[in-house]
C-alpha cells in the first residue's frame, strides 16, 4: 500500500495530462510550449539546485554510481544485440533503442524526494548527472548515421548543461543565497506537475501493432533487465537500503518523453518512438511497484 500511495500522484498526473490534451480545446501549440518551457527552464532548474546542494563524496556514492552505469551500459548492449535478429526497416530501430535504457527525469525525481527527502533526491540527481550524458551519447550515436554531430547534441542538452554547472558549483565549495535557492524551488517544483503533465499529452498507442518483437523486446530491456542488473549488482556490492532503492528505481523508471524528440529531430521514425514511450509508460505502472517492493 505505501509503494502504491508513493506512485499513485506521478501516474495520476500523467493520466490527468492524457485527459486534458483529449478534452481541451487548447491545441498542440500549447502542449508544446509547456513542455518546451519545462525542458529548457523549469526542469534545469530544479536540476541544479539540486546538484548544487549536493555533497559529493565519492567514498560513499562511487558504487552508487558504478552499478548505475554499468546497468545502463548492459542495457545499451542488449539493444545492439538485438539487431541481428530483430529485422525492421531503417531508422525504426535505430528510433526505438534509445526507449530501452533513456529514463524519464521528471519521475525520477518525483519519486526519489518522496522515497528518500533530499538525500535520496541528491543521489537521484547524481545519477541523472552522469546517466544523461552517457544515455545521449549513446542514442545519437544510434540516429548519427543519418545526420547530427555528437558534440553539439550534448553541448545543447540543457539538462547535461544544468547538471554539470550544479556540480562544479558543489565541487567549488560554493552556498547558493537564499534568495537564488527560493527562486530555483519555486520553479523546480513546478517542473515536476508540468513536466509529468506533459509525458500524459505525449501518450500515443497508434503504431502498437507494428513490429511486437522489437516493441517486446525494447521494454522488456528498460523494465526488467536494466533494473534487474542494478538490483544484483548493487546487492552483491552490498550498496546501503536508500542507495540500493535509489539506483534500482533509477533503472526502472520508464524512458524519457524527449526519446520522440531526438528521434524526429534526426530523421528518425517518431510515431514507432511516441509508441514505446506511451506503452512502456504504462507496463511501468506494473513494473515500478514489483521493483520497490522488491527493496523496500
């Protein structure tokens, strides 16, 4: 009942959100300013303050982050072994790998300040920290052979730019003034409504009968395997209760909303992506709960 009570206000907003977008009159143009607002304003803000209060210290958080990324990379490894045997046509597949193993960030950190208060958002926005970076490398490399340049998609990510600028405010000793910290909560807090809001308007289920087994085995890999490797890998390294909660429930978060956006923005097949973004949304509804329950 608590890990139900712990998910029910994010899935409730994105249901609102699918609401809204299919009773109201308010348009495409609409949706996609708020989330462009979120994406380049709200979200990064709430990104670097909390990377900013951040203590790092990577005695404590190094294995944190060690089973984070290495869940991740077995992730991305599983959707290049799927190439030999799952057949689609070019730039589908290509379109959907960046679902298996990219993580929603508005979730994320949702659900790590009610799992764990600050502390557990601290460690949530470290892992997103090196875990965006690493995710977007990865899924523009898939896209990159159509067009695009590595460099540039990452040096424009504001959510890598606010990351990297809270942590290198952390490392420098630095206090933000109470003022600047007033102002970053007030717009973080609204990112995170807007921001799961927007994931229900993005919900699309039109293409869920083409290709079953790239679609299966796509999710599959972001519900089960990415987590299930975070879950035995921090238990054998013997990770503290909150950082074992933390990691696993960054790697079953289902993936980011922006996976459409990357994907139209490089050639890539947008309707497949808004797919298994909306469909894996949904099973995580299922899948989130067993994986709490499994650390709590």
């Amino acid at each position: 009942m608590a890990i139900l009570t712990l998910l029910l206000p994010d899935f409730s907003l994105i249901a609102l959100g699918a609401l809204l977008y299919r009773i109201t009159g308010w348009g495409d143009d609409f949706w996609r300013g708020l989330e462009k607002l979120v994406y380049y304003l709200l979200f990064p803000a709430l990104l670097f303050q909390s990377t900013a209060k951040l203590q790092l210290n990577l005695h404590s958080t190094g294995q944190l982050l060690a089973v984070g990324m290495l869940a991740t990379v077995a992730g991305i490894m599983l959707t290049w072994l799927g190439k030999a045997f799952i057949h689609a046509p070019p730039m589908v597949y290509e379109s959907g790998m960046q679902t298996a193993y990219r993580f929603n960030s508005y979730m994320a950190l949702a659900l790590a300040s009610r799992l764990g208060g600050s502390e557990g958002a601290g460690m949530m926005a470290l892992l997103m920290g090196f875990g965006v970076p690493l995710c977007n490398m990865a899924a523009v490399h898939a896209l990159a052979h159509r067009s695009g340049n590595l460099a540039k998609e990452l040096s424009k990510n504001p959510l890598l730019i606010a990351t990297a600028a809270g942590l290198s405010f952390s490392i420098a000793g630095l206090h933000l003034p109470e003022v600047v910290n007033a102002v970053l909560s007030r717009l973080g807090g609204a990112s995170l409504a807007l921001g799961l809001l927007s994931v229900g308007t993005g919900l699309r289920l039109s293409s869920a009968g083409s290709n079953k087994l790239m679609s299966g085995y796509l999710i599959a890999i972001k519900l089960l395997a990415v987590p299930a490797t975070a879950f035995l890998l921090g238990s054998w390294l013997g990770l503290g209760e909150l950082q074992l909660k933390i990691v696993v429930l960054f790697c079953a978060l289902p993936t980011a909303s922006s996976c459409y956006i990357l994907a139209t923005r490089m050639g890539g097949n947008g309707p497949v992506t808004a797919m298994l973004i909306s469909m894996g949304t949904l099973i995580s509804a299922l899948t989130l709960p067993f994986w709490l329950a499994l650390v709590h």
